[in-house]
C-alpha cells in the first residue's frame, strides 16, 4: 500500500526530475535558479535544498558538470578553439571556464586536448569512462 507520504516524495522527485533534464536539454543556455524552481515547482531554496539531497550536488554544480562534459567531448572530437567551446557549452567567461574544466576534469582544457581520450572504444564505454562525477574528485586520491 502506497502512503500519502511516499506519494509526495515520489512526486517531489518527479518535478525535481523535471527539472534536471531541462539542465540536460538547455545546459548551454543561461540558466537560473528561479526558472528552475518554477519548473519544479517549488521555492528557489527549497529547490536548492532538495536537489541537493537527491542528486548529490547543487544545480548549480550539476549544470556546471553537465557543461564541463560537453566540452570535454568537443575537445576530443573537434577543431574549435577553447574560446568558441567554452561560449558554446554555455560558459560566458574562459577563465570561469578554465577553473572550473581544471577543478572537475583535473587538468586544463589545452591539457586535456593533447592528451586526447581514449580512442578506439565503442562510443558508451568512452562516455561512462570519461564522464566526471562530482566537483573535488580529480584531486582526491583514491582510497586505499
């Protein structure tokens, strides 16, 4: 049996979902937290509260990430400079965007363009194995 509680939970996380995949469909379009609030719904600080608690991240990081992502596959698989991928991905500021490439991915975007990914995997692998997880990991050591 289903209770009014788990009911509310249930459609609190929809809305937040809502909202999530506009992040993903419009991340390189300005964004803000009002907007986003309205999609889901909710108060901008109940909405900040509660997609923290189910994603892991604020919007705000999780945008960033998505944007991030983006990038990285751009710099992979194109040509463009580090300027016209940062305005493309939705970053208005290469030095934001430089900072923020360094503190997820690890290295800068020019780095990581040199470095190249790895090649010759099937699309998916690539993705899953090259997709950055949370802000702070590529500075954290891993555990013993």
């Amino acid at each position: 049996m289903i209770t009014a509680m788990s009911r509310a939970v249930e459609e609190s996380n929809r809305r937040l979902l809502r909202a999530r995949d506009a992040m993903d469909r419009t991340y390189a379009q300005p964004l803000d937290v009002p907007a986003l609030a309205r999609i889901a719904c909710v108060s901008e600080a109940h909405f900040i509260r509660s997609f923290r608690a189910t994603f892991g991240e604020t919007p705000h990081r999780y945008l960033q990430r998505r944007r991030v992502e983006r990038a990285m596959f751009l710099l992979r698989e194109t040509e463009h400079s580090v300027t016209d991928i940062c305005l493309d991905v939705g970053f208005t500021s290469l030095g934001t965007f430089s900072r923020t490439f360094r503190e997820i991915v690890g290295q800068s975007p020019v780095d990581y363009r040199s470095r190249g990914g790895p090649r010759g995997a099937p699309t998916c692998f690539t993705m899953a194995w090259m997709r950055p997880s949370s802000f702070g990991e590529a500075g954290t050591p891993p555990a013993p």
